[in-house]
C-alpha cells in the first residue's frame, strides 16, 4: 500500500473541512477524486502533501509518516506555486534535485509532457494552461510513489491533455498511486479506475475495479449521473 489514511479530520474554527476520512491508495492506482466546491477535496490533497497540518488522524507513505517522506509526494496545487524567475527547466530540475534524481530526470518528462520547447522559457511568463503543465511536470519527477493533483488538467488543450494521460498512465505503471481532483469529467474518467465522492468533508462513494468498468461502460453520462445521484444541487455559492 502505498498511501493510508486514518480518521483524518481537518478543521477551520468551528467548520471541519475533513471528517474522520479513511482512505487506502495502492501501487499502481489513478484515483478520481470528486465533489462540489467546499467538499473539501483540496484540503485533503494538502494535508496528504504534508502542507496542512490534520486536527486529527493520520496519513502515512509507504509506512512513514507524511513530514518524513515529502520527497516521495509529489504535489500539483491550485493556482501551480512555481519559481517564477527560474526558467521551466531550472524549476523542474530544482524539485528533481531535492528529490535526489539526477538532472536528465527533469529533461525526460519536459520532453513527455510537450515543455522541451519552452524549457528555458521564465516561468513568469508562462500562460496559466503552460503553468498547469509545468506543475505537473513538478509533480512527476524524480523518483515519486504518491501523485497528487489538484484541477491541474484544468487549461490544458487536447494536446497537453493527451500527453498529460500518457505520462500519468506511465507514472502507474512504474508503481506510483494517483490521486487527482477535476471537474472535467469526461478527461478523467479515460483515466481513472477507481472513482472517490466527497462531500461536506465526508467520503460518500468509493467505486474500484470492475465497478468502475461497468460504470463507464454504461455510456458518455455515466460518471456525471452517478455524482449528480450522490450530490445534491448546492445553487450558486
């Protein structure tokens, strides 16, 4: 097992962001993680990257505790927190570095994920959709067990977005468990096989395996119709 969680619960004053959520993600796994806004999916991609602090529980990578195994994390958030005056490859190759890989590490999945291009490019003046790609890119490098990514294949255009899905595949493959937050529904469910609920901070639905193949097979509206079933119409927040 490559990630667990137990009874993690995040609170802000008064309101809990994450209630008592145990989760388990395996070798191998992209995990699909939805829910409206505020169900605090977010909050739980920054705790497991070791950013927030839990009020209570605990999450562990491979068996260590989170702060002691950040370099096996990698972490995509939202807006992408880049160093805007190193160029793509000097950001890339800095997360690679303190990741202990070597310099062709960053080299390779510039070159997978479409950035060879632009690699001596300033991050500073970058577009938001070519950011997204370089914090993913971030995310991936070096010799990472855990992905988590929150919206990033948000801003992609189809190009980004198929070769987003091949190196992730490829991350899998290697042995890396996947956890990605989207709204863009018809995107991850051609990647995902294992589908995550949240809402108001709880885990709702968990589908794996052959329950996901028979979802998805069911048709393109399949996935929307199940979270439309789980999650009740907030309005406009």
């Amino acid at each position: 097992m490559i990630a667990q969680i137990r009874e993690l619960t995040i609170q802000y004053g008064k309101r809990t962001a994450v209630d008592a959520l145990d989760v388990e993600l395996a070798a191998g796994e992209i995990a699909l993680l939805l829910g409206p806004n505020g169900a605090g999916k977010s909050t739980t991609l920054a705790a497991m990257a070791g950013v927030l602090l839990p009020t209570k529980g605990t999450i562990t990578v491979e068996e260590q505790d989170v702060a002691a195994a950040r370099g096996k994390v990698g972490f995509a958030d939202q807006p992408p927190q880049l160093y805007d005056f190193f160029t793509v490859e000097e950001h890339v190759g800095f997360v690679a570095e303190a990741r202990g890989a070597a310099p062709a590490a960053a080299t390779e999945v510039l070159g997978k994920l479409g950035l060879a291009k632009i690699a001596h490019r300033p991050c500073r003046e970058l577009s938001f959709g070519m950011r997204q790609r370089v914090g993913l890119a971030a995310a991936l490098v070096g010799p990472v067990k855990l992905v988590l990514l929150d919206e990033t294949l948000n801003g992609l255009d189809p190009h980004a977005v198929r070769a987003a899905r091949a190196t992730l595949r490829a991350a899998a493959d290697r042995g890396a468990a996947i956890l990605m937050s989207t709204h863009l529904l018809g995107v991850a469910e051609r990647l995902c096989d294992r589908i995550l609920v949240m809402d108001r901070g709880k885990l709702v639905a968990d589908r794996r395996g052959e329950d996901v193949k028979t979802l998805l097979a069911q048709g393109p509206t399949a996935l929307e119709d199940l979270y439309v079933s789980l999650i009740a119409d907030a309005g406009v927040e």
